[in-house]
C-alpha cells in the first residue's frame, strides 16, 4: 500500500511541475482548487483518520489529467497553422 501512494505522489509531483511550468503559482493553485472540490463533492470525508485511498488517487489523477490537457493544449498553440 505504501509503494502506491509512494508512485501516486510520483505522479502528483510531476503533474505539479508541469503545472508550475505552464503557468506558475497562480494555475497550480486554481488546478488544485479545483481538484480538490471535485474530490470533495465526489468521495466525501470527515477528516478523521488516514485519507480514504480513493481520494488520495482521484485527487492525484485529476492533477495529472489537467497537466496533460493544459501541456496539448499549450503545445497545440505554438504549432504553425496546417
């Protein structure tokens, strides 16, 4: 269990660097917002014991989707017109 989250934070890292590279503190920041609310809305939690490991992978999941949608769309900008 603990080499998961281990490779999930991996993951979350590197989604987190991505997002710094694209826009900086302020994007980071908005994508976590984000994130975290679907989460909430999503998987609830009262806060009382470890993270439920569902939340910890969704959280970890959408950081990564949103550096992967917002790095294509970047790098789409830059490309000439067809």
């Amino acid at each position: 269990m603990r080499e998961e989250y281990d490779d999930i934070r991996r993951l979350q890292d590197k989604a987190e660097v991505t997002l710094l590279g694209l826009g900086g503190e302020p994007l980071l920041a908005d994508v976590r917002a984000v994130a975290a609310a679907y989460v909430d809305r999503r998987l609830p939690w009262d806060g009382r014991g470890a993270e439920p490991r569902e939340r910890v992978i969704l959280y970890g999941a959408l950081l990564c989707r949103f550096a992967e949608l917002l790095r294509n769309r970047t790098t789409a900008a830059r490309l000439p017109p067809a």
